[in-house]
C-alpha cells in the first residue's frame, strides 16, 4: 500500500537542553515568506534514550529534523543513509524524511560555516587557527579543510582533546599544529580565527587582540557580542557571528525539508535579529508587575 498523502507537514529541533533553541524562530520564518500555511516547527526536550522512541512513532507528516547536542551522534543507527558530508565528522543536524519513511542524515554545520564565512568575504584562508577541541571544532576543521590552503593551528586545554584533533585532522586531511591553552593569545594572528569554546572561556584574550586583526569566526550568539568579538570589531576586525552560523545551517535544512530553494535567506535572519534583541534587552524597571528570565550563552 503506497504512503498516505498529508496536507500539514511538521519539522522540529530536538536536543537538550533546547528552550534556548532559536531554530523554531527562523524555520516559521522561513515557511511564512514562503507561504507554506500548512506546515509547522517545534522543540522537543529529549536525550539520547528518549530519541529512538521518538523517531519511531514520527508519522508520514513529518519532513525533517534538526538535531542538536547531545543527539548528532546518538542519531545515526536510527538512519537509513548518511551524507558524505555528515560520515567525514560522524554527525547529524539535519534529518530528511521522504514519504515512503526513509531517513536521510546530513550535516548542514559544515556548510554552514563556509557559507557564512564567504558572506563575509573569506573564500580562502592561507591559515587558520582554532581555539577549542570540542565538537564544534571537528566541524570547523572540516569546513576549514574546503577553504585553508596552509597549516591550522588548535589551541587544546587537554591532552585526550589534542589526540581527538589529530585524529580528526588526519581523518579530514587537514595539516594541524596542536599548541596549548597557554599560548592562545597567539592565535589572534592568525588571518582566520575560529573560537568553539563555551561562553567566557575567551574573554580573557579580548586584551590581546592585535592591532589589525584578520577575521573572527565566533560561534557563540548569546549574549553577543562576546568581550572578544567586540574588541576585534574595534580594532577593525571582520566579525562572523554565531547568529550567521545559525543562519546558513537552517538555510539549507529549510531547502532539503520543503524543497524550495533558495530560502527566504532575509527573511529568516531578521526573524533571528528581532529574536535575539527581544531576549537581550534589559529588564523592566522594578514594580510595574513583569519580569525577564535571565539569559544564558548559547553557541550554534
């Protein structure tokens, strides 16, 4: 019997934690300039026990799935096929799914970074360093290894980390030095600077910004800017955001989920803007009845 058809069809982003996530933001962006009405985006809090009992009741309305920590790994078994892209770093953010229940993974992180890069005007990097070894930094090796012509230097706080970057760099076929955290404020030579590290862990390296620096690469967008991101944009430095990040990932999960290209790439980064300016502004005054809750630093 061949797959019922469905009017509505559903998306969401899955991870925890996930209230923070601003993907909901920009894919109803996105589907509003689109005009798809019947189609809609949520959150759903899970962890890696709770995934496969979700995927397996997913019903024939729903398209896709983003994926955020700690599933892009734990995701993987339950998939039919993966893209080459998402197999050279073993992750998924991205889950298509086709009428008929098959499961396709890709990983759009990858891309992403290169095209939120390009937008800024860096096609090419004669070299790079990056500060973090966590996960992050694997995508950023791979997209560096589309773009970095010469050597990248990753700036580890622990010797199990710069054995996973070596790995990685040899798996990626990416010439990497792996220097200590110690030596970090060094990186900020570099033409390109890709920071992965959680919030608060570059601050200290603000003081250290050369006097012409090349361009910063931040995943973090909240709160933004970092201490680091703003004093490289006082100094003149070009600045890519996580917001970017962000963005062009979504980007391309909105074109394979609904099968219009390109999305709505204004629109969606507006939607993210207002967003993010709604979350970081200051708490009303004491005594007139409402209240904020706090905001807390997210990464793409």
């Amino acid at each position: 019997m061949p797959p019922r058809s469905v009017d509505a069809r559903r998306a969401a982003v899955l991870g925890s934690p996930i209230a923070h996530s601003l993907s909901p933001v920009l894919h109803r962006a996105a589907y509003a300039a689109l005009g798809l009405e019947n189609w809609t985006y949520d959150r759903f809090d899970l962890d890696e026990a709770a995934l496969p009992g979700f995927v397996e009741g997913l019903g024939p309305e729903w398209a896709g799935l983003s994926l955020t920590m700690p599933l892009k790994r734990a995701v993987i078994p339950l998939l039919d096929a993966i893209s080459e892209t998402a197999a050279s770093v073993d992750a998924v953010n991205t889950v298509v799914l086709a009428p008929d229940g098959r499961r396709t993974g890709d990983n759009t992180d990858i891309p992403g970074m290169v095209a939120a890069l390009r937008e800024h005007g860096v096609e090419k990097a004669e070299s790079a360093a990056v500060l973090g070894a966590g996960a992050t930094a694997s995508s950023a090796l791979a997209a560096l290894a589309r773009i970095c012509t010469g050597e990248v230097d990753v700036y580890v706080r622990s010797g199990a980390r710069a054995a996973e970057m070596r790995g990685w760099a040899e798996r990626l076929g990416v010439a990497v030095r792996i220097v200590e955290w110690e030596r970090a404020a060094q990186a900020l030579h570099a033409p390109l600077v890709v920071a992965t590290t959680p919030a608060g862990t570059t601050d200290a390296l603000a003081g250290a910004v050369p006097e012409r620096p090349g361009t910063l690469f931040d995943v973090l967008y909240e709160p933004w800017p970092t201490p680091l991101a703003a004093r490289w944009s006082a100094a003149g430095g070009a600045v890519v955001g996580g917001l970017d990040l962000l963005l062009h990932q979504a980007v391309l999960q909105v074109e394979q989920m609904t099968g219009h290209s390109p999305a709505p790439l204004a629109a969606m980064r507006a939607a993210g803007e207002r967003a993010l300016a709604e979350r970081q502004a200051p708490p009303p005054a004491a005594g007139n009845g409402t209240g904020t809750e706090p905001g807390t630093a997210r990464r793409a």
